[in-house]
C-alpha cells in the first residue's frame, strides 16, 4: 500500500562562525569560560555603548554563502529583532531581515528514497547569538550565562525540499560536512555550534498546497534530528486521521521522552518589529571583497568526490567515504600519490584506519608514509595482508617505521626460495601418506601441504610461493 501522507520539511540551521571575537565587540568566544567573564558594555547591552561589525565574521559568512551557491547581496542591511528573554539583554537582536547577505542557493543531497535532491537555500543572513539560561545551577532560580551574547551567527533558511525525517538528516549532514570543509564552524552539536530548527508539516499525497506547519526546536544532539522529526510528523499524521487539525505552533522536542509538547504561549512572540539598526551602518561588499572570499574556498566535497572517481579511479561509493571529511580526503589523497596503489589506499583509508581514528578521537594514528610503506610492503610480498594489519595496528598505537615494526613482531613473509624449500622437504618427509596419494592424483590435498607448511613456518612463508615450491617437489 502506497503511503497516504507526504511530509514536508525545511530547516532553519544557525551556525557559530569561527571567529576568536564576537560580532560586535572585542570579547572572545571561547567555549568553556567561567559564566559572565568574556562580556563588555557592548554585549552586555549597556546603554550607549555602540556596536562595531567584525569583519573576519563577514568573511567567513560569505564564505558559507558562495559554497552554498547563493547570491551574496553588495548591499545588505542589520536589524532589531526585537523580544523579550532573560538572556537577551539589550531586549532586542541584531539580525538581518529584509536585506539579508545572500538569496536563492542550493545544496544537492542524496536520498535513499529519491536519488539527487537539489535542496533550496532561500536565505543565508548574519546575526548575534543570545546569552543562555541556566536552569539547574540554583535551587528555584535561573542564572543567566552572558558569554554567549554576541557570539556570530549565521542562520541558513533550507526551502520546503525535504520529504521525510532520513532526508532531513542526510541534508544536515551534507551541510554540516560542507561547513566544516570551508573551515567557517566547527559545528559541534553539542557545544551549541550548530543548532537546528525544523518546519514540519504533512498533506494527503498527490496535494500540493502547503499545510499549516509547526516549528520543532530543541533538537539538540544530531542523532536526534530524525527522532524528533518522525514524533512530530507521527502526531500530525494521527491528528489529521481522527478528524483534527494542526495548529501553527512551536514544538520542543525532549530527548529523554522522545516526544514534542507545545511550547508555552507566552515563550511565543509573533511581532518582532524589526526595524534597521540606527548604530550599524548598511553592510556594504565591494566585488574585491568577495573574490577575495571565494579565492579562499577550498575544492568543495562534491568537486572533491568527483575528481577522486576521474582520477584514482574509485567507485563513487568508495569517493564518497573517503571525502567524508576533509581531514580523511587529504589523508587518501596523500596516501594514493606515495603508494601509487589509489584502490588499496583507499581500501586502508576506509577499513583500518577509519576503524582507529573512530576509536582515538578521529585522529588518523598512522602518517600517510607509514601506510604508503605498509601497502608497498604487502605488494611486494614481504608481509601477508593479515600480518599487515598487525603492523598497522601497532604503528597507530606506538608509532616506529611500519618495516623495524614488522620485523620485531617477527611477521615477514619469508619469500626465499632456499628457506621455503627447506620446509617443504620437512612437510613432505613428515607426510609420506599423503605424499602417495597426491602422487596418484588427489590434488585436492594441496591446501592441507600448503597448511602444514604455514604451520611449519609460523606463518611467515610467502604462501603462494610455498603453493609453487611445493607442486615443483610434489611433481618430481
Ligand atoms: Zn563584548
């Protein structure tokens, strides 16, 4: 049965820039301060006190902007979102609003349901961060943490492109990664570097008018971003098939219940009056500027996974993994050219040393010399693939040259023909049964030679030169 429902999904994603100052003062914007220690009139809303745009800031929304493919406006215009919120000490934001930075961009994902998705960016605009309530630091009381205030912002409005919580997901995920490629945000979820907020609504399949949507927040870790998507679309669902019908509101989602509540009305604000901001001149961007900013773009992931596939010859799969990040693509990347060997690279890239980094903080343990010596040394016969494993292992743990490591774990292949014609004479004189009924045509009992010989060498024979040495010794 075909599903009834269609669900429709935009994000709105903020995103901390990577700036050592906040947007419009000189406080930094360390993580981790003592509460109220990184605060000046300027963020703590102090009357008279007068904002200043930080530049490298605007550099870095730019940034994000051209790799997302907008239209990065020459003229764009600071606003007073204006609320009223404990952590908000000045009573009102500074934002962009009718004259955002940049218009009309696009980010193409992949969805398991259906192929390439060219997701819109309707607008990307810069504002400040609020400060934070603390509600469990004093009994009854909250305390209010100002080192947030001011911290630059830019906030990406996604189109209604998505049509289920997994695409959801995949197109964060893809944004994230591209965010952090560029260098603009660390985009950690968890210290609030990127925080997400979801219009969900649902209609019949086969309309195509919008239907009210609800706005989920408080999504707060990035494995909850398909949970709390699926609770939401799940109620609205159910409360259009017993006959009811969504209002627009605000959802907060709870992790621990796995479940949305409505946030309370007077949480709510509807009319921010947003006027320009009298103490900021309009943000003005010289055509330098911004090819500036563009020169200082690196290759985008999806240019990366492309040229990796023309190039080296990988899969598209296998170019998607090892872009994943451009730490691990720089790696590959190094790995491909000094072993010559871009498969078996990419094949260590995506197995072992994907495996280490996941455990060790993803740190890639073993330089991109010591990998490019263990795949030379495999190809060259002098250590089996599961010996080079070992080696690998033992360099990501201890470092040491990959050859001195396999040597003192005593896992070269002996590839001497002398040697291993040695231990055939010993496997042979040791099975003289079995030797009579190779002889008279059980060929079937090379595996059990090449075992016994295996065994006889502690592993460390090359086994298809043993296989060779054995069947010249079997034949005569
Ligand atoms: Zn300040």
């Amino acid at each position: 049965m075909p599903p009834a429902w269609e669900t429709i999904i935009g994000l709105e994603t903020h995103v901390q820039l990577r700036t050592k100052s906040k947007m419009f003062c000189g406080c930094s914007t360390a993580f981790g301060a003592p509460p109220n220690t990184q605060v000046c009139p300027v963020c703590l809303g102090l009357p008279g006190a007068l904002p200043a745009a930080n530049g490298a800031a605007i550099g870095l929304a730019v940034r994000g902007a051209l790799a997302l493919g907008c239209t990065v406006h020459p003229k764009s215009v600071f606003a007073r979102k204006n609320y009223f919120y404990p952590d908000l000490p000045k009573g009102y934001q500074i934002s962009q609003f009718d004259q955002p930075l940049a218009t009309s961009g696009t980010l193409s994902f992949l969805s398991a349901e259906r192929g390439i998705v060219n997701a819109t960016i309707v607008r990307l605009h810069i504002e400040e961060d609020a400060g934070k309530s603390i509600h469990d630091r004093f009994a009854k009381a909250t305390a209010v943490d100002l080192n947030r205030s001011g911290v630059p912002l830019i906030e990406i409005v996604g189109g209604p492109d998505l049509r289920s919580p997994a695409e959801a997901r995949a197109y964060l995920q893809l944004l994230k990664q591209l965010l952090e490629y560029i260098g603009i945000s660390d985009c950690d979820m968890e210290k609030g570097s990127l925080r997400v907020d979801a219009n969900v609504s649902v209609r019949r399949v086969g309309d195509t008018a919008l239907n009210t949507r609800t706005e989920v927040k408080n999504i707060n870790s990035f494995a909850f971003v398909e949970k709390a998507l699926t609770v939401e679309r799940d109620r609205q669902i159910a409360l259009n098939e017993s006959g009811g019908t969504v209002t627009q509101q605000t959802m907060l989602y709870d992790s621990k219940e796995n479940s949305v509540r409505p946030q309370r009305s007077k949480e709510e604000s509807h009319d921010y009056r947003y006027f320009p901001d009298p103490d900021l001149p309009p943000l003005v961007l010289t055509p330098e500027f911004v090819a500036e900013q563009q020169s200082e773009l690196p290759e985008l992931p999806g240019a990366k996974r492309d040229r990796f596939v023309a190039t080296y010859g990988l899969s598209r799969e296998h170019a998607t993994v090892v872009t994943a990040s451009r730490a691990v693509a720089d790696y590959f990347e190094t790995v491909a050219k000094t072993s010559a060997e871009p498969q078996h690279a990419a094949n260590w890239v995506m197995t072992e040393a994907l495996a280490d980094a996941k455990d060790h903080n993803d740190e890639l343990r073993v330089s991109p010399p010591a990998l490019s010596q263990i795949i030379g040394l495999v190809k060259g016969g002098t250590l089996s693939h599961q010996a080079a494993k070992r080696v690998f292992a033992e360099v990501a743990a201890k470092g040491g040259d990959p050859r001195s490591v396999a040597e003192s774990l005593g896992v070269i292949q002996v590839a001497d023909t002398n040697i291993i014609a040695g231990w055939v004479t010993d496997v042979l004189a040791a099975h003289p049964t079995e030797v009579e009924r190779y002889k008279k045509g059980e060929t079937k009992l090379m595996p059990f030679f090449v075992g016994q010989l295996m065994r006889a060498s502690k592993g460390k024979a090359d086994p298809k030169l043993a296989q060779r040495v054995l069947e010249e010794k079997l034949a005569s």
